[in-house]
C-alpha cells in the first residue's frame, strides 16, 4: 500500500511539517491538503487574549473540543504573531485572513487546501462535496486568485516566525 496524500496542521503558528513532511511529499509525489490554514480562526484577528469566548472553537460550548482548540493556540505569544501578521496585512491592503491562507497556499508543498465552511448550495451538500474542496476553489474564496504575496514578503513572515 502506498500513501497518496497527507492532512497536516498547518499555518502561520504551527509550521512544524516544513521540516520533515513537507521535503518528502515533495520528493514521494504525495499530496499535501492543509488543514487549519487559519488556526481555529485565530488567524481571523476577531480574538483577543484576554477574552473567554462563548462561541466558537475556542468556548466551552464545545466542550473537550474547545478546550484542545484553546490549549492548542491561546497563548501570547501566537496572539502577539497574529498581531504582526495583522500589522503585515494592513501595510498591504489585505484582510489577515486572506494573507494567511495566501501564504499557507504559496508553499509549493500545498496541492490542496481543506474547509470546513457549511456549504452554500445544495450541490454542495453531497457527501462526496463535503469537507474537501479543489485549490480552485479555496483559492477563490481566500481571495488567492487575485492576491499574490511577494517573495520578499513571504520570506519576511518565514523568518520572523520561523
């Protein structure tokens, strides 16, 4: 049996794959869909770090689930890169939300992006539709199609949250 894809974390806070998965996916021909381009919404800038959430990924209405979302990623310092992602963002004209996909999507080990966002038509709601969707699309709804990073910027944020 061979792999064809893999589904990792990955986003602006949690890069960890680029060292070791990312170089062989490339090197095997394997698929890489990214899950969680924008850290359980963190990467939206809609939180703060002293808040507690009612609602969302990160409240206690969702119980264990919430809590590993909150243990994952409510940390100052993940607030304090979102912070520099959003200053990045607004030096750009560009929504946060659309520069940390944009950059989850200019890694050349990324043939896919993953969104769990409730589908809009009913076409969409097939099983089969469901959860997965094409670069093409997730590229369209992050804007990607007409926002391009440029390399000096993305080694900027490469390096500065290595």
């Amino acid at each position: 049996m061979r792999f064809v894809s893999a589904q990792p974390r990955y986003n602006l806070l949690f890069r960890e794959v680029e060292r070791e998965l990312f170089p062989l996916a490339q090197e095997e021909g394997l698929a890489v869909i990214a899950f969680n381009p924008l850290a359980g919404g963190l990467l939206t800038g809609k939180y703060k770090h002293g808040d507690t959430p009612e609602k969302g990924r990160f409240s206690a209405e969702l119980g264990g689930f919430g809590q590993m979302y909150h243990a994952r990623y409510w940390h100052e310092r993940e607030f304090e890169t979102v912070a520099r992602v959003q200053e990045i963002a607004k030096q750009d004209g560009t929504p946060i939300t659309t520069l940390s996909v944009a950059w989850v999507l200019a890694n050349p080990a990324i043939t896919f992006g993953h969104s769990w966002r409730k589908p809009r038509r009913a076409a969409d709601r097939h099983p089969s539709r469901r959860g997965l969707q094409t670069r093409q699309r997730i590229e369209n709804e992050a804007g990607r199609s007409q926002h391009r990073i440029p390399q000096g910027r993305r080694r900027e944020v490469r390096k500065r949250w290595r």
